[in-house]
C-alpha cells in the first residue's frame, strides 16, 4: 500500500472517531459508506491492492524463493502461493438459498405422494391406465418406475416395474418390484387366478 493511502485511511480512522458518520466520510473521502466502514475497522484489502499482492508473490516465486517462505511472509497457505503463481483465481462458492434448492427428483416425487399405512397415493397426473406421471429435467417418468430409480438406480433397458399391490399409483418402495416382462404377465396371470397378494 502506498504512503499517501495509508495516512488517508488513517485519517479516515481518526475522524471516525471524532464522530462523523459513514456517510460523511463517504462523501469527503469519494468512497462508499462500506468502503468507510471498512478502512476505519482496518480492512485495507480491495482487488486493486490485491492484484498488486499476487503480482509480488508472483515475483518473488519467480525469484526463486519457496512456497512456504512466501506464505509465511503474506500469511497464506502453500498451496494458495502456488495457486496464485499459476493464475487460480479463488472463487467463493454461491451462497445458494435453502428455498430456492432445486427439486431432486425424490423431492418432486414427495410433492405428489401421500403416504398411507398401506398404498402411497400418487395425487399428480396420472396415465390412462392409472400410472402416476411426472415431468423431471424434461424428461417423462411414470411415477412408479421414479420411485424405483431412486431407491434403487437406473432400471435396465426392458425391464418393468410391477405392483405387489396391484395397485397403479402406488409410490410405495416395498409394493413394487423389477421383473421381465414375461415374470410380470405370469405375475398377474397369477393374481387373476385369485392367488393376489394382500399388501395394502
Ligand atoms: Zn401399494
């Protein structure tokens, strides 16, 4: 930092003290109010200050002198000297309000789920065939096979999802299973046969 801006800030501190406001300071020093709040609180740092500090060590690195001595001197770890040598910048990641999280596809799922003692009723758009449906990242989904994908993972090409319960909208994790479609055709041949699982 140069001379004249450290006895400006100091100024800046001690006239703080004497009690005018931030924004007096603001506007006698041609800075903002954070800027003024800032210095009198001894944060010098600002990206102009900060270029200048990485072009030292920058510098310095190229002089020969070791991570661990140039961090020592500027109070920064090792590896963010040599990140700074080769030009990383360091961005902070973005705070991302708890609200505006986007929807997993569990979530958007639950959105449309009431969960019984029995079936998991599915309350959104459903098929002619009674099958939940869902639009997720521009993709369509029964309901039913989301669920499964997200217990369980991807379901392999060809294969179904199949109700325990019989039951179409059912959502519920333990009432649906993988098969064949031959195994799910012999399944409801079965159930037909009244030979139907109780699972509600
Ligand atoms: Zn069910």
């Amino acid at each position: 930092m140069e001379e004249a801006e450290l006895s400006r800030n100091e100024k800046i501190r001690m006239l703080r003290t004497t009690g005018l406001s931030l924004r007096q300071l603001g506007e006698m020093f041609m800075i903002s109010r954070t800027r003024a709040d800032q210095l009198t609180r001894g944060i010098y740092k600002s990206p102009d200050n900060l270029e200048t500090r990485n072009n030292k060590i920058k510098s310095l690195r190229e002089s020969g002198k070791t991570l661990e001595v140039i961090g020592q001197e500027f109070g920064i770890t090792r590896e963010r000297v040599r990140q700074i040598t080769i030009g990383v910048e360091v961005h902070k990641p973005k705070k991302v309000k708890i609200g505006k999280l986007p929807l997993s596809l569990k979530g958007r799922l639950e959105q449309y789920i009431i969960k019984t003692d029995g079936c998991w009723k599915w309350t959104g758009p459903k098929s002619g065939k009674g099958y939940g449906k869902l639009a997720f990242k521009g993709k369509d989904y029964y309901a039913h096979r989301a669920m499964w994908e997200v217990i369980e993972g991807p379901i392999p090409e060809g294969m179904e999802i199949c109700h325990w319960c019989d039951n179409p909208e059912c959502c519920r994790p333990n009432h649906i299973f993988m098969a064949t479609h031959k195994e799910n055709m012999q399944d409801r041949e079965k159930k037909h046969r009244g030979n139907r699982k109780t699972i509600r």
